[in-house]
C-alpha cells in the first residue's frame, strides 16, 4: 500500500511541474501569440499518448520487477526533458521582475477573474479524471471486451489534446469565456449520452466529446488567468492554480474507482452535473462582473 501511494505521490509532483510548462509557453510568446502558444503545449501531450503506451509496452519487462523498466524509461524521458528545457532562455526583464513581491496572495486569489480560472480549471480536470478513470471499470463491469475500453480511452486522449492545434486560435477569435462555455457544453452532451446507454458507441462517443470538452476548458482557463496577475506575481499565482487543479485531481482519482464500484456507472454520471453546474455558474457570474480580457 505505501508503495501504490509513493507512486501516486510521484506521478502528481511529476504532472504539477509539467503543467507549469503552459504558463512558461505564455511568458515567453509574444502578447498576441499567448493564447495560441499555451494551446500547442496542450496539443503535445498527442505526442505523449502515443508514444507513451509504446514505451511502457517496450520496457516493462525490461526487469525482473513488473513494469520498472517503464519507471526507469519515464526517468530517461524526465532526464531527457530537463536537458531541453536547459536550453530555454528567459528574458531578464521576467527573471527580475519575479523577484519582487507584487501583490499578497490572497488578494490575488479574491479576484472573480482568478476564482472563475481556478474553479473551471480545477472542477473541470476533476470531471474529466473521474469519468476517465471510471469508464475501463464501468466497460468491464458492462460486459464490454477489454480491446473496446482501450479504442475508448485512445479515442479520448485524442480528443484531449488533438484541438491542441486550433484551440488558441478559437480562443484568440471568439474569446475565452465563450471556449469556456463550450467546452462545458461539451462536457454535459457527455454526460447525457453517456447517460442514454452502456454501448460500446455510447463510451466512445462520450469519452471524445469529454476530452475535447476538457481541452477548451482547460486551455481557456489557463488564457483567463493570464489576466489576473503581474509578471513578479507569476510564481505565486501559478502555484495557486496549480494546486486548486491538482487538489481536485487527487480527490476525483481518490473516488472514481470507489463511486464507480458502489454507486454506479449513472449515478457517477449523474452527480458529475454538480461540478458542470458550479462551473456554468462561475462562468455566468464572472460575464456579469464585467472583467472580462480586453481580447475577448
């Protein structure tokens, strides 16, 4: 048990430091090509899924220990992307300005703009973790061949970063808070259809729509709270929204297994609506508050 939760505690440390990559992308593009450039690191996690499988699949009996080898590949590819990031050279106008201390977090953090961008980002992730990680148990307890939760999940993580490509580029033309909206609606159709039966073609057409839902929310998310600090604030504020996603991400993949098993493959979905509700009504209070980026 202490090992399954030293991996656990790994692989979110590990997940938390890459998800820094998106804001990195953003201070280093020019003002009018942000939107975009966090949209292309979304878009390379593509990369990731199919090469990531492969190399799990390659080294896992590389030991005598089941699946070390792909631990100590995945090291090789961690070694391997400090080495490229070594190579990134930041502007020494944002090094010095990160070394003042800007405004106290909290007030940061009571700012609509920064609780709509938290909460939608977070409640968002925690959706999409907790359908995600219930549908290969949810496929089996259903009858349903292994090989079919597998298409299903592939297909997923295609509609979680393939839009990586134009998402900045929706985001840019029509706003963040309408790619929010839609990335929500997104999530709700869903639901719905996973909800109208337990096929084969239900999970599949979901678990698309939720990672193409979850990329909008995500990415748009992270373009909102672009908005809501100074550049000497951006360490801080960074590891707010950092945390708030991660916090939630650890809950939902605490639960899902657990609420999948006792409750049910409906009721999950069912009370998934809760976060989806919250969210749409985060995005709604924040259009009225009129915060809104000058670029929206």
């Amino acid at each position: 048990m202490e090992d399954i939760i030293a991996l656990m505690l790994w692989k979110w440390n590990y997940n938390a430091n890459a998800q820094l990559y998106r804001f990195a992308a953003a201070e280093l593009a020019l003002p009018a090509f942000r939107e975009k450039a966090i949209s292309l690191v979304m878009a390379g996690g593509l990369l990731g899924a199919v090469a990531g499988p492969n190399l799990a699949a390659g080294t896992r009996s590389l030991t005598e220990v089941p699946f070390a080898g792909a631990y100590l590949a995945l090291t090789g590819v961690a070694l391997l992307a400090m080495a490229l990031l070594a190579f990134i050279q930041f502007p020494p106008a944002l090094t010095q300005q990160s070394g003042s201390g800007g405004r106290p977090l909290r007030e940061i953090m009571r700012q609509p703009v920064f609780i709509v961008a938290a909460a939608a980002g977070a409640l968002g992730y925690g959706v999409m973790n907790l359908l995600m990680a219930a549908t290969p148990i949810a496929m089996q307890v259903c009858g349903l061949p292994f090989s079919d939760a597998a298409t299903v999940l592939e297909w997923h993580v295609i509609g979680m970063f393939a839009p990586g490509f134009f998402t900045g580029h929706l985001i840019k033309r029509f706003g963040t808070l309408p790619i929010m909206a839609t990335g929500l609606a997104l999530n709700v159709v869903c639901v719905l259809i996973a909800l109208s039966g337990v096929e084969f073609q239900q999970f599949l057409i979901a678990l698309f729509l939720l990672g193409i839902g979850w990329n909008f929310l995500f990415t748009a998310s992270t373009t909102l709270a672009l908005s809501a600090y100074r550049p000497e604030e951006k360490d801080k504020a960074q590891g707010a929204l950092n945390f708030c996603v991660f916090a939630v991400l650890a809950l939902s993949s605490l639960a899902s297994g657990v609420l999948v098993t006792t409750q049910g493959w409906t009721l999950l979905n069912l009370g998934s609506l809760l976060p989806l509700g919250l969210t749409g009504a985060a995005l709604a209070w924040l259009a009225l508050q009129g915060r809104r980026r000058p670029a929206i």
